[in-house]
C-alpha cells in the first residue's frame, strides 16, 4: 500500500492476475489464441521456408482483389447505362386533381389560385409526357429555362411562359383575381393535354 492508503501499480497488478488465474477465467487464457499465433508466425516466415507458396498465395490475393474491383466497375456501369423506366401519359391522380381543383375554386370566383392550380397542373403534364425536366423546388427562372429548350411547339411554349410571367405579376404583386388568367390557362392545359409526348 502506499502511504496514502490508496494501493499502487504493482499492487493492483498483482491483484488482477491473482483473479484471472482463477477457474472460472481458466478458458480465457487457455492456448485458444495459439493457433492464429502460429498461423501468423508461419505466414511471416512463409517468403523464407516456402517462396513458391508465398507467391502463389500472394497472387490469388492479387488476382480476386481484381475480380472485385472489375465487378464493382462493371456492376456501377450497368447501373449507370439502365434506360429510365417510362412514365404513363395517362393523366394521374395529381395532375387530375390540379385541373378538378382549379374548376372548383374558379365557381367560387378564386381565378388566381384556380390559375395556379392549373400551372401545375400544366407543368405535370410536361413532366409526365417527358417534354419538361424539373425539380420540385427549382424556381420559376429555372422553369423558364428548361422551357425555352424543352421540345415544345412554339405557340405552346411562348404563350405557357407569357401566362408565368402574368400569373406570377398577378400573385405576388397585384393579387387580382383575374377571370381572363384562369380562362387563358385553362386553354393551355386543354392544348397542352392533346400534344402527345415524345417517344
């Protein structure tokens, strides 16, 4: 003990053999670790005692590290070339709602937010005709663009990004419930809804 009354190093050493070396910790400390002690001794010494295994061994290693490698590459290219499945051009249960929405608030005078209901409307009948590429949080400019350069009849095109700008002046600027709106997307929806997608 230490003059402190607190027990040193050797002291709490020699305590904890003095418990391990008991019976019930007796499998514990067997010579169950041995074999991998050994094996590694022998796999140290292999280049030595036997250099034609060792290299055997070696480029086994070597040859299924680069079947693995070759398969992950393979695997991720596969992936990477599959055809993106088709969508349905049938009206969906979202873009059907849009447009039943949009009818309804329009009886109950609501031209702006039918107009808008229509927009989206609109917008999911490019995405699932496959015409329009977008994300669900890109902004109106970014839809602007991916219009410009989506195949898109040229009447369609230039009169859906006229009713943004309009609809997008109108909802944030004037808050105008606009009838003569809601009627000029309704009729692009309709024009829209009867040009087929691209194959």
């Amino acid at each position: 003990m230490s003059p402190t009354g607190l027990p040193t190093d050797a002291h709490v050493r020699a305590l904890a053999k003095q418990v391990l070396a008991r019976p019930e910790y007796a499998t514990w400390h067997s010579d169950s670790a041995a074999w991998l002690k050994g094996f590694l001794a022998w796999l140290h010494a292999l280049p030595d005692t036997s250099p034609a295994l060792y290299w055997t061994l070696l480029g086994g290693l070597a040859l299924v590290a680069l079947v693995l490698l070759a398969h992950v590459v393979w695997t991720l290219r596969a992936a990477l070339a599959a055809p993106v499945p088709p969508t349905s051009r049938r009206a969906g249960p979202e873009e059907a709602g849009f447009a039943e929405e949009a009818a309804r608030l329009a009886d109950e005078g609501r031209f702006l937010e039918a107009a808008r209901r229509l927009q989206l409307a609109a917008i999911d009948l490019l995405l699932r005709h496959r015409v329009l590429e977008l994300g669900r949080s890109d902004p109106n400019r970014t839809l602007r663009r991916r219009l410009r350069d989506a195949a898109l009849p040229e009447p369609a095109r230039g009169d859906m990004l006229a009713l943004i700008d309009r609809l997008e002046r109108s909802w944030f600027r004037d808050r105008s419930e606009d009838a003569a709106l809601y009627a000029a997307w309704r009729a692009l929806h309709v024009r829209l809804a009867a040009t087929p997608g691209p194959a």
